[in-house]
C-alpha cells in the first residue's frame, strides 16, 4: 500500500472567528486518505505574547516557512485585517507559498484582498479544499 504524502500546512484566521478555524481544522482531521500537520498559530500558543507587531510577524514567519501550502478563511472580514493581509505578505512575497482562499460556510460574498492573492478559490467542502492542497502540492 502507498504512504499517503502528509501535507504542512498553515491557516490563517482571526481569533474574532474562531469557529471557523476549529471547523476547518476538524474537516481536514476527518477528510480521508489526507494527513496534514497544523503549523498554525493557535490561541494558547506564546507567539501571542510577542513584545511588538515586528517580533509576531517573524514569529508567523517562522511558522509559515515549514508550510506546503496557505489556507486563509475568506469571509469579508478578512479584508480589514492587517493580520491577514500581512500573512499574504509572508506567503507570497516572503516564501513564494500556494495559497488557497475557502469561502465561508453559505457565503456568497468573499474578501477581494484574499480571493486576488489566492491560487485557488474554493468551496467550504472536504473535496474541494483537499483536492485544491493537492493540486498545489503535487
């Protein structure tokens, strides 16, 4: 039997939305024949406490540099956030990294900050957010 490849990934959130990053993540844990590793910035994690806005951004950068593949959340919100736009920033510009934009549950709006930087635009499904991670990391 073949090994599954595990993919690395890295997603990017806001703590004001937390549920959809736990949704997302417990998708990915039941998708089948997809093993992934989280280099995520959880909530309880220390980067939180970094001393300035410089030291976070290295600290995210850190983590990131580990990832195959970007999944940023792509709800309208995410077109306000200095968080979520700097992480593009990292993603693209920094490592050159696959990103791949998930609409939000029933959403028909989507982020044009999030959707312009993205590979992949996709649905909020197990299917389509495995098949586009596959198809940007081969």
């Amino acid at each position: 039997m073949r090994t599954l490849k595990s993919r690395s990934l890295f997603i990017s959130h806001s703590w004001s939305y937390g549920n959809a990053y736990k949704n997302l993540v417990d998708l990915l844990n039941a998708a089948p024949n997809f093993q992934f590793k989280n280099y995520s910035v959880p909530k309880n994690d220390p980067v939180h406490n970094a001393a300035n806005t410089e030291a976070l951004y290295e600290a995210i950068k850190n983590k990131m540099v580990f990832c195959d593949v970007v999944l940023i959340m792509a709800g309208k919100y995410a077109t306000y956030s200095k968080w979520i736009q700097r992480e593009i920033q990292i993603a693209k510009k920094d490592y050159d990294k696959p990103i791949v934009a998930i609409r939000p549950w029933a959403s028909e709006q989507v982020s044009s900050v999030v959707s312009g930087a993205a590979d992949k635009l996709v649905s909020w499904s197990t299917t389509s957010i495995v098949t586009a991670i596959r198809e940007l990391d081969p």
